[in-house]
C-alpha cells in the first residue's frame, strides 16, 4: 500500500522540512497549514489551508480524507511576544484543542498507523529552573505545566485505543530557511544584517554573556521523522535531536558576518525585538534596493525576535543555567546523523539570499 503523511504545520520550520523528506522519498503528502510550503521539491502534493484552531472546519476537512497512513504534526500556537506565553494555561489548551482536531477525525480510519509528534528542551523544565545536564529521555517526567504533556497524554490515550505507534522528537534550537515563523533565527540575524549594513553600522552581537549551546538543522529533524515513521524500535519513544555538538555564539557570529557580507564589530546589547520592528522602513529600503521579496518586516519575523533576545541572551547579567540534550539514545537505535553548525546556519542563509528574502551578500 502506498504510503500517505499528513504534515500539520506544513509550512513552518520543522513542517516544510518534513513535507520535502516525503516527497523525497515518492509518498504522497498532504500539507496542512493556512499557507502553501515552499519546499525544493517539484513533486506535486496536496496542500490543505486549515485553522486547526477551528474545530468545524477540521472535522470538515479532514473527515472525508481516507488512507492516511501517518500524521506529523509539527503545528504550534504561540502568543504575541512568545516567552511568557509558555507558562499560560490558554495557550497549553489551545495547543491541545489543535491537535485533538486534527486526530480525532483522522482516528476512525483503519489506514491510519503512526504518529509523530514534536515537543522541545522545554520538557526539561529549562525555561523554568536549571535542568539535569545531560538531560537524558529516560529521566521522569518534569512536573510543571506545559502543553507538551497535555498533547502527550492525549495521544498516549489514542494510541492505546486504535492500536497507533507513535513517536515524539525534542529537537534543540531549530536551524532552517523559514520565516515569518515563531521560532527561527537566520531570517532575525539577516534583517539584522541588511540593516547594519544600510545603516553603516558594525553587525554586532546584540546578545548577553558567552554561553555554550546546542542547535539542530532542521533537515536533520525531517529526517529522523522520516526514520523513525516506519522504524520498529521508534515506537512509544522520545528522542532527543542535535547536531551533534555545541557552539557559541561569539565563535559563530564571524561566520554569519562573512556569509551576510558585513563588519563584526564590539558586541553591543540590543533587543531584536525591538530595534528590529523600529526599522520597519530602513528594511523596505533594503528590499527596493536589492530587488527583494516584497515582505514586510513584521511578515518577516513572527515571532522569531523574541525567540533572538531568548537565545542571545539578551538583558542577561550572569551566566545562564546548562541546557544540553544527550543524543546518544537515538544513535544507539539507529539513527546516527550530524551536521556542523556553522555550515547549517551558512546554508539557510544562502538559501534565503537565493530566494530573495535577504539581500544578496555583496550590493548589487
């Protein structure tokens, strides 16, 4: 029997890379998101514009689909400025009202067999006290409020009914070509790029203390859901995903800065998620000059600034609590794959430039 992913999130950060991974390998894909992905690939696939959020229009929509063999969902609901809606109850039930309408019209299909679903280093608790390092999938469950265990005892539920294998990621720091996107940072550091360089300025780390760090790109996380779809030993698991070292970000800001084609100047404290929407209109100089994408700066970014100032560092006075994932569970199953940091962010970034949302490194 052919195969069939349905990708919720279809055009986010982990999403577009899910549905290109797919295609990749001659499934059929149906993409579920309120805008089309834009992937690499010239595969046709179906695209489906649904407000999970709706309940009506998810019943609708997803009620007469049949031979769906396996969900990804990669959607999330965030709130305006992000950070401190992580730890609000509105946003913990909306995130678990979007996936019960998504499944629930799904699970009466005998098709249906696997689903994955995507949490983060969250399920450490590390936005609210210090974390085991390294934080390993084996350790109990953090108690503290968060809508990853809501959507987790859900599906645990649905499984054991319908008789699904599932599987749930934790990805750290996801790196990838999306924007307009809540969490993903080459789209911030090339605004904040342009704008330097528009406004002559050194393209200085905006950020707080040196701190060493992980990150994941997100090809690597497509394809750990890929593996782990039809993979054995994946099922009921949680996997930690990385790639597979550590940076800083002083040490990277070098490589952004050639890549982006400007000056690293004296690190110089400043919130993404305010300078960056006070030039609103320096980045619509930027986008006429080089030709650009007509994309406004607030389209550009989501809330993805807000994401910036929490991964910098940015207010910070002192060193921050560790936040390491270990990756040896997932390799010890199967699946090994790395990839150098530098060169992940290196890439989306020229990824962006061709697509002609950030402006090409040298000036036309």
């Amino acid at each position: 029997m052919l195969n069939t992913v349905l990708v919720a999130g279809a055009s986010g950060l982990v999403g577009a890379a899910v549905v290109d991974r797919f295609l990749d390998d001659g499934w059929d894909v149906v993409a579920v998101s309120r805008r089309e992905p834009e992937v690499f690939s010239d595969r046709p696939f179906v695209h489906l514009a649904v407000d999970l959020q709706d309940e009506g229009a998810a019943k609708a929509a997803f009620g007469g689909i049949a031979d769906v063999t396996h969900v990804v969902y990669a959607a999330v609901y965030e709130k305006p400025g992000l950070i401190a809606g992580w730890t609000e109850e509105d946003q913990m039930q909306t995130n678990l009202a979007m996936l019960r309408n998504l499944v629930e019209p799904l699970s009466g299909d005998d098709a249906l067999q696997h689903v994955t679903l995507l949490q983060g280093t969250k399920a450490y608790g590390i936005h609210v006290h210090p974390m085991r390092v390294p934080a390993r999938e084996r350790y109990p469950r953090d108690e503290h409020a968060n809508f990853y265990w809501l959507q987790e005892d859900y599906l645990r539920e649905k499984a054991a009914q319908r008789g699904l294998r599932y599987t749930i990621f934790r990805p750290q720091l996801v790196v990838g070509p999306n924007y307009g996107v809540v969490m993903n940072l080459p789209p911030v550091i090339g605004a904040y790029a342009a704008i330097c360089r528009e406004e002559g300025r050194p393209f200085s780390f905006p950020g707080g203390p040196p701190f060493v760090w992980e990150a994941v790109d997100t090809r690597i996380v497509a394809n750990a859901i890929r593996w782990a779809a039809t993979e054995p030993r994946a099922d009921g698991e949680h996997y930690n995903l990385t790639n597979g070292e550590v940076f800083e970000w002083h040490d990277l800001w070098p490589a952004l800065a050639e890549e982006l084609g400007v000056e690293v100047g004296d690190d110089e404290p400043l919130s993404m998620a305010e300078f960056l929407p006070s030039k609103a209109d320096v980045w619509d100089r930027v986008v006429d000059r080089h030709g650009l994408r007509r994309i406004g700066m607030q389209e550009l970014l989501g809330e993805s600034h807000h994401y910036a100032d929490f991964c910098f560092l940015h207010g910070a006075t002192e060193d921050p609590p560790l936040a390491f994932v270990s990756t040896v569970k997932i390799k010890q199953h199967g699946f090994c794959e790395v990839m150098d940091t530098e060169e992940s962010f290196r890439h989306w970034i020229r990824v962006l430039q061709e697509r002609r949302v950030l402006p090409p490194r040298h000036r036309a």
